[in-house]
C-alpha cells in the first residue's frame, strides 16, 4: 500500500466480501422473480438484457 498497511484484517476482508457474494445472489434472484421497476410517477419491466420498458397501467 501506497500509505501503510490497510485498516482491517484479512478475515475482516473475507467476511465482508462474502457478505456483499450473498447480497448480490439475493438481489439478483429478486430481479428475476419480480421484474417491475416502480420509479418516479411509473412502472417498468425488467427485460433481459437490463433493457426496462414501461408499462401501461389500465385506467
């Protein structure tokens, strides 16, 4: 390191790194079971390819 050694463990490290792998897992499992997007005033449909269209609400 450019300025000393860094302020945490290597463990520390593992543990946190581990625990943003799960996060992303979950989120990513989320996306796929609900795709909507609600953002703003509408709402959005995840689409393969990060692609999001709106979706028309009936009125």
């Amino acid at each position: 390191m450019l300025n000393g050694s860094i302020p945490f463990s290597k463990t520390d490290f593992v543990v946190a790194w581990m625990l943003r792998e799960c996060c992303a897992l979950i989120l990513f499992i989320r996306a796929l079971w609900e795709p909507d997007i609600k953002w703003r005033t509408g709402t959005f449909k995840l689409m393969w390819g990060g692609v999001a269209q709106e979706v028309k609400t009936k009125l």
